[in-house]
C-alpha cells in the first residue's frame, strides 16, 4: 500500500477524516497522519491547508514527500512496511487483557513515555488495543491503527523501559496480527528502517518486507 494513509481515510477510516477530495487528515485527536490524494498543486494546496498554525501533520508513503510551498520539514526519515504474508501463530497468556476507554489514559502515558510512533488523546479508538498489566500499570500494549479493505495496521506496540526484556512486545504483536488474520485480513506494520532489532522480531514473526517509505513531519513555515 503506497499511500495508506490516504487509503484509510477514503474507505474505512473516513469517519476519523477532516478534509476532501485533495488531502485528508485525522482528527488531531485521533492522530496527527495526513496525505494529499497525489502531488498536483491542487492536492498540495489542500494538505497546506491542513497543516495546523502551531504543531505538525506527519505524512506515511512509498512515494517521495512533495513538500507544499510555505511549509517546511521538520522531521524525516527512512521507513519500512511489512506485511504477514504466512500466518502468524496465536499465542496464549492469561495476562493479555483487551483494553477500553478506561484504560485510555494510561495507554497515552505509555506511549508518551516509550514513543512507539505518533499517538493521541483518541488513538485507542481505531481499533482494537491489548496490555499486559502489572499491579495497576499498564507495562505493555499493541493495537490497530490504520484500516483498509482487507487489512489493518500493527500498531502501538510498546513496552514499558522496566519491563524490557520480557517479550511482552512478540507476545502482544503476535496476538494483535493472529486476531486480525482469524477475521480473513492481512495485518501489515510500518517501522522506521534503523529500527533493525524490531524488523527483525517482525521478521521472526512471519512478516516480510515489502516495500521502503518515506515519513516527515511538516509544519508552517
């Protein structure tokens, strides 16, 4: 998928989009992902448009980023997607445990803390999310983010710095990708490229490399 952003917010994440027929973005907080539909000065004009006065969009594709004139990079980098291309085996532990809308503020402040990729007040509500809990702290999760026809991203898969070591990060993703397989879909993921030791898990887990992309995040100049 080259554009999956854009993907998902003209098909089964068009709930979560603010935008049109040029460039769409999610709701800033759902995520800060945005896409123009191409790099035709239409299409550029209209993802300026959705760059906030003070804070960022973050763009995810296979194509190079066209930057819009007036707004500037503040953030690049290498990126990979990989996709289950053979079945990811199930595991089983009776500590994973679905997380709900009460468990959203400690899922923020994992993420804050770890950074396992841009995520926000409303990110658990793309998908399914996941944890493993020690006394009443969340120390690991992974969950959905982006949706198309036929699959859903890999996502949020962080583990607390305490807690490292453990495979909390195997065993949620291999959990995460295997429900969404037992519902006929592909699960996929994104990584930064100098990620090598997650890429290698993702690896040993059945997923394979696909293609390169390309992530910034842009801002007003």
């Amino acid at each position: 998928m080259r554009r999956p952003i854009w993907d998902a917010l003209t098909t089964r994440q068009a709930a979560f989009s603010i935008g049109g027929e040029y460039a769409r973005r999610f709701d800033p907080e759902v995520s800060p992902f945005a896409a123009a539909r191409d790099d035709s000065p239409e299409s550029l004009a209209a993802l300026a448009a959705l760059v906030p006065a003070t804070g960022t969009i973050v763009m995810l594709q296979a194509d190079p980023i066209v930057v819009p004139p007036g707004i500037v990079v503040t953030m690049s980098a290498p990126g990979v997607q990989m996709i289950a291309e053979r079945p990811v085996a199930s595991p089983h532990d009776p500590r994973i445990r679905r997380l709900t809308p009460v468990d959203a503020p400690a899922m923020l402040a994992l993420a804050t803390l770890t950074k396992p990729g841009p995520f926000a007040r409303r990110t658990h509500e793309l998908g399914e999310f996941w944890g493993i809990s020690e006394g009443d702290t969340l120390v690991a999760m992974a969950g959905e983010r982006m949706k198309h026809a036929g699959s859903t991203e890999v996502s949020g898969v962080c583990t607390h710095p305490d807690a490292r070591g453990r495979g909390f990060a195997r065993l949620l993703s291999a959990w995460v990708a295997a429900r969404i397989a037992a519902r006929g879909e592909t699960a996929y993921l994104h990584a930064y490229a100098s990620n090598t030791a997650a890429i290698d898990l993702y690896r040993s887990l059945g997923f394979d490399l696909v293609r390169e992309m390309h992530v910034a995040a842009l801002a007003r100049g």
